[in-house]
C-alpha cells in the first residue's frame, strides 16, 4: 500500500500498480492519459481506461459505447467498495 498526499495525482502511482502480469487494466478516467495508452499497449494488454472529453468538448458516440461497456464490467469491482462505504460506515475510505 502506497499513500501520498492529496496533490498528488492518480497518475505518478499508475506504474506501481501494475506488477506485469496482467492481461486488462481497468480504471476510470484519471487514467486517461496517452502515456497509459502507450504503456498498455507495448505491454500487449487489453485497455479498459474510461475515455475523457477534450476540454470543451463532448465525448463521441464510440466513446461513450466504450466508457459504458467498461462501466458494466468494472462495477463488478465497485460494489464491495459500496458495501463498505455506505453499509459498513467508511465513508472516509477512497
């Protein structure tokens, strides 16, 4: 487990999450930047980063199929976090 503090990015964390052996990587759209692209892509793993907008603009339809394809797999994940968030009482926890 890593902690850092609040000003730091998702982002100066993504490598340390990542041990190599992974097949997919799943994450929302904090992660979207072209370096996580890049990565994922020579490491010949499936990219399941949401899509972000251009800045003052609106996502496309293929994203927006895309963003919600992943969404469906990756609330699998999601909903312990709910349960201990919302039912268990750790609403501190992220």
């Amino acid at each position: 487990m890593i902690g850092t503090t609040a000003q730091d990015s998702d982002m100066s964390q993504f490598q340390a999450l990542l041990h190599g052996e992974e097949e997919r990587v799943s994450a929302d759209r904090g992660y979207d930047y072209p370096s996580v692209d890049e990565h994922l892509q020579k490491q010949e793993e499936v990219d399941g980063v949401a899509r972000k907008a251009a800045p003052s603009k609106a996502l496309d339809a293929a994203k927006k199929g895309f963003n919600r394809a992943i969404a469906c797999i990756r609330v699998i994940a999601e909903h312990p976090f709910r349960i201990l968030k919302r039912q268990l009482g750790y609403t501190k926890v992220h």
